[in-house]
C-alpha cells in the first residue's frame, strides 16, 4: 500500500548498493526540455523566456549600434524565433 499523502512531502531514500543513496533531482534539462519533478512547464517556460529576453537584449544592442533593417531581421529570425519555436 502507497502513501497518498499531499500534505506531508518526504523526499525517497533510494539505493543501489548499501550506503550508496540516489540523488533526488526535482529539475533537468534534457535535449534542450526543462522537466520537473511535477512534470509541469513552468521551469521550461521560465528558462524559455530568460533565453529569449537575452537575445532580445542583443538585438536592441545592434540596433544601437546602426545594424540595418536587414541584419537586424536575419538576426532575429536566427536567434529568437529558432528558440521559441524549438
């Protein structure tokens, strides 16, 4: 018989040899996916958008700097639009 307890958070001992305990992991990054241990989007879809709003610095940098309309479509067509719609 499980636990269904939702009050009560434990955290799982889990060994493979004697003394030899597995580390719990609550979050991952696998193939470029952010999962979580509550298999919720949240931490991809904060990870997502702090790579996002990086790039987004970048691109009102360049255009600070003078970068032509042109350069400054290819780049966000490169770097912004390929991680959203990875």
């Amino acid at each position: 018989m499980g636990c269904n307890s939702r009050t009560k958070d434990f955290i799982p001992k889990l060994s493979v040899q004697e003394g030899e305990y597995l580390e719990v992991i609550y979050s991952l990054k696998l193939v470029g996916i952010v999962i979580n241990s509550e298999l919720t989007w949240s931490d991809h879809i904060d990870y997502t958008v702090k790579r996002v709003n990086s790039v987004i610095w970048q691109l009102t940098r360049f255009k600070r700097l003078g970068a032509g309309r042109d350069s400054l479509i290819k780049f966000h067509v490169l770097k912004i639009r390929s991680i959203l719609m990875f």
